[in-house]
C-alpha cells in the first residue's frame, strides 16, 4: 500500500475515531482461561501496515477436511485478514475508497496468505504476537473464520495481493464491511474467540490490536 493511500485510510480512520471517542467506550483487557501447557497451541496476530490479521499453523488446523487447506499444500502457516472488497483490494487506495468503506455497508473479503518460513521471523511484518490459547478455544476460533468465507465453500476473487508474501489470495467474505465494523475489528473478535477478554467493537486502528493481544498474552502466561 503506497504511503499516500496510507495516509488516506488514517484520515478516514481518525475522523471515524474521534465520534467514537465521545462515547467513553473502553475495552475489558483480560486473559485466556489457563490449561496445562501440554494442552495450549500457538495463534500469532500480525500487524502488516494498518491491517491486522491471525495466522495459525496449518498443522494445528481442527477441521482437516476444509477445502482452503488445499488450496495451500506448501503452507506451514495461513494468516487470515478481512477487509472492504474494493479498498482492500486495490493496490493503492485512496480516501474516497476509504471513506466509501467505512460509512457504507460493502461487501468484503477475506485475505488468506500462506507461509511456510518460521512465523517469529516474517520479515514481512511490521510487528507479530504469539498468543497461547487452549485447544478448544482454537477449536472455536477455526469455526468462527471458517464462517467468515461465503458460500458453502472457500470462493477465491482471483485477485492477489503484492504487497504480500506469496502465496496469498482473496475469497468472497459473508459478512457486510462498515463503521466500526473494520478490519481491525475483524481481528479483535477473532482474539475474542480465542478467549481474549476483548471488547472488539472499540478498536479501530491496528496498534491498539497488537497491544491487546501482547495484554492477553501477559495475562496468560502463568506467574512463576
């Protein structure tokens, strides 16, 4: 994303933000319920530019049968975001795209990158969090992005990101794209399914979901 749309889409953000602000929302920063740690498996939040998104290890997938899993043989890892059909896109954005998507209801979609490199170091990434979260919550966690793909099964754009690593791909979303219902809300519902106290609905921009995440880590990793 060129640094002209990047500046676009916090104006639009920042605006949207400051409504926001007036209501005095706060989010409830919490923690996993802990398990023994034989029973915890690894997701990573993945902050790439003013997006957010979760990756989690192939092999840790529950549903061994899901068609997206072919669709990427080679991959260690599948790192899943979620944005406005167009903006996100489109390989420069622009403020009216931005402002289009944030104040009216636009079809969206889900962006699926597969990597097969050591997570911790995607060079890619401006900033990556591993948060541990017990098998079950993984468990609910994967049926809750499974439902995020349209149809009956996964049904790729055909459009590419290159500003990403390769292999990534596009897939019709089923939910609707709007204000506050953004990318990096996406994101925070997702860590709110892993069992992160988290109220997704107040975060907007994509640091606030790389704190919360490194909030929900710390409180679940047991004091010694």
């Amino acid at each position: 994303m060129s640094a002209s749309a990047r500046v676009s889409f916090a104006i639009a953000g920042c605006a949207l933000a400051a409504s926001l602000a007036t209501t005095g929302c706060t989010s409830v920063s919490g923690h996993v319920i802990y398990a023994p740690p034989e029973s915890l498996r690894s997701i990573y939040v993945v902050r790439r530019g003013w997006h957010t998104g979760v990756a989690v290890p192939t092999i840790d997938w529950p549903n061994r049968d899901w068609s997206l899993l072919r669709e990427f043989p080679e991959a260690d890892y599948l790192e899943f975001g979620w944005g406005d059909e167009r903006y996100y896109q489109a390989e420069q954005g622009s403020f009216w795209l931005a402002l289009r998507a944030a104040l009216w209801p636009t079809a969206s979609v889900v962006h699926v990158i597969g990597l097969r490199e050591p997570l911790l170091d995607n060079v890619h990434a401006a900033d990556i969090v591993e948060v541990r979260i017990p098998v079950d919550r993984l468990q609910t966690l994967a049926i809750a992005i499974e439902r995020e793909f349209a149809g009956d099964e996964p049904n790729p754009t055909g459009a590419t990101l290159r500003s990403a690593p390769d292999p990534n791909r596009f897939f019709k979303g089923r939910q609707r794209f709007f204000f506050p219902r953004m990318c990096n809300w996406w994101t925070a519902t997702r860590l709110h399914d892993a069992g992160c106290h988290i109220t997704p609905a107040t975060v907007i921009f994509a640091a606030r979901v790389i704190d919360e995440a490194r909030e929900c880590r710390a409180a679940a990793t047991p004091s010694r």
